[in-house]
C-alpha cells in the first residue's frame, strides 16, 4: 500500500491506469517488474536536477 502511496505521487503516472496495469498482469513478478521500471524512471528523472 506504502508503494502504492508514494507511486500516486508521481506526476506522470496515474493510479487507475496503474491499477489496470496490475489487474492485467495478474502477475507478482510482473508487478515487481513494473514497480522496478518505476522507481528506475523515477530516479532517471529526479538525479540530473539535484546533480545540479
């Protein structure tokens, strides 16, 4: 749920279409997969404005 939260933060995603996305893969593996990418996108965005 904790995920989830913080997920929703991210001005670039939206939680249905998150939730879908989980629904449809049904999958533990592939939610992890897409938490992974998430946080991945995440940081690739956040690192060059704090570099600077």
């Amino acid at each position: 749920m904790l995920i989830i939260f913080v997920v929703s933060n991210f001005k670039f995603i939206d939680v249905f279409e998150l939730f879908v996305v989980l629904s449809a893969f049904s999958n533990i593996q592939s939610a992890i997969l897409l938490i992974a990418v998430t946080c991945i996108a995440f940081f690739v965005t956040t690192l060059p404005g704090r570099s600077h």
